[in-house]
C-alpha cells in the first residue's frame, strides 16, 4: 500500500512549518484537555509530530495513518507509549484491529480532515472509536468559502460533526501560521461523544 504521502515521509520533520502546526495543535490541546493518562487515537498521525507531544503523558497513544511512509519514521522514534497502524480508517479496520477494540478517551486530526475524501463518514467512524464523553480535537486549515479546493470553512465543520452525532461542538482560530503566500489562519474544532 502506497500513496502520495510517502513521498513527503522522509523529509516531513525536517519542515520546520510542520513541527511549529505540531506544536500549536498542542499548545490548544493543552489549554482545554490535558492527556495524561488517556487513551488516544491520533488520526491521520503521519510522521508523529504531534502524537510525539502528547506521548510522554498520555497512558496509551494509537497512531493511525494510511502513509506506510509516514508510519515508517513515526516507528523509528521507538516512542514507548505508541503503537501504530499504517492503514486507512474503514468499518472493516474497526471490526478487525485489535488496536481498536477498546474506546479511545480523546480523538486527535491534526491537518488531515480536509484532505480525506469523505470526511463526514469519516467524522461518523472517528465517532464511533469514542468512549461515552470522549472529546475530539481537529485543526485543519480554514477555507476562505464553502468553494475553495483548500481547508474547511467553519461552517462545514460544524455540520459535519454534528451530522456524526458530536455534541457540544466548538471552533475557534488557535493560530495561523505565515507563510510566503501570507498568513493561513487554522481553525480548531472540539466536540465530545454524546
């Protein structure tokens, strides 16, 4: 299994624009739900810059990305709490894995929800991995409208996950990041398991 993601595997830490969105996704996470002793899900993980911040607290860390690749260098950094999947998120994974049998107590989608091509089966399935109250944090890009190939705009965000069956769902803007194209500001969506 192979996709476009594994090209950028080998060189994704050494971009210091990835590891600055890791560390802001984190700062975020920090202010409204710390990790320790958690069970997460860190969906869409690739090369675990993010799962890497929360491994030193977190009890148990499942790293799930459909990159091979990018699975490949999150497994080299030997991370003590973290266990991996290079797979995509599909019912059959679900009912198959034995990594995810138990429900998870936090969620994480760090830049990955606008890339997937159903996100709203997606957001259903995330769902579904949530213990009762479980908590879902997702930062992607925001989309300047409802037609832009790029991002979510917060609209599409809300819907979504209020069509999966999310409550209490909320979205900010954390951070932007600057860029030489200007500044991408990242929205930031929390909801929880009914």
């Amino acid at each position: 299994m192979t996709n476009e993601w594994d090209d950028y595997a080998d060189e994704w830490d050494k971009d210091s624009s990835a590891r600055e969105y890791a560390d802001m996704a984190y700062a975020a996470l920090k202010k409204l739900t710390p990790v320790t002793g958690l069970r997460v899900l860190d969906f869409g993980c690739g090369t675990g810059l993010l799962t890497e911040k929360m491994s030193p607290d977190a009890d148990e860390i499942i790293a799930l990305d459909g990159s091979e690749g990018m699975i490949k260098q999150l497994d080299q950094k030997n991370l003590p709490t973290v266990s991996t999947i290079a797979d995509f998120l599909t019912t059959d994974l679900i009912s198959s894995h034995e990594l995810l049998e138990e429900k998870f107590d936090l969620i994480v989608a760090s830049s990955v929800c606008s890339f997937l091509p159903d996100y709203p089966g997606t957001a259903k399935l995330l769902r579904s991995l949530l213990r009762p109250a479980g908590v879902y944090f997702q930062w992607d890009w925001m989309a300047i409208d409802g037609n832009s190939s790029f991002g979510l705009t917060e609209k599409n965000i809300r819907e979504t996950l209020d069509k999966a069956g999310f409550k209490q769902i909320r979205i900010t803007q954390p951070f932007t990041m600057k860029s030489s194209k200007g500044d991408m500001p990242v929205l930031m969506a929390f909801a929880q398991n009914t």
